[in-house]
C-alpha cells in the first residue's frame, strides 16, 4: 500500500483510533454467598475449578460472573 497525501495519513490514524476505542467487555468473578468481588481461584483438578473469597471463605466451584 502506497500513501499518496496527507489525506491518506489522516484515514489511517483515524481508523487506528477507532481500534483503540474498541473495548472487550470485562467479566468480574463475585462471591455467591456475599456477592464481593474479592475472590480468587483456589485450586482445580478433576472436578473442575474451586474459587475462594477472601471476604467471607467460601470455598466452591459456583462462583458468579458480572
């Protein structure tokens, strides 16, 4: 691709611009028993993950996502 003018410079920082806009949405894990968001993963094996708040110490694999 060859820029031709200042025109052509303009289009391409402005389509880089909108990229940067873009978002990916953030899921947030929460605490099913106090709902904090203070919760972290505890260990995982053959039963799948085990999530821990360190809020209130539930210990589990139900965990909520925002």
């Amino acid at each position: 691709m060859s820029i031709e003018n200042d025109d052509d410079i303009d289009k391409i920082e402005e389509l880089i611009k909108e990229e940067e806009k873009e978002s990916k949405p953030v899921s947030v894990l929460m605490c099913p028993v106090c709902n904090s968001s203070n919760v972290v993963y505890y260990m995982g094996g053959e039963l799948g993950y085990q999530y821990r708040c360190k809020d209130c110490g539930y210990i589990g694999a139900i965990i909520l996502e925002k």
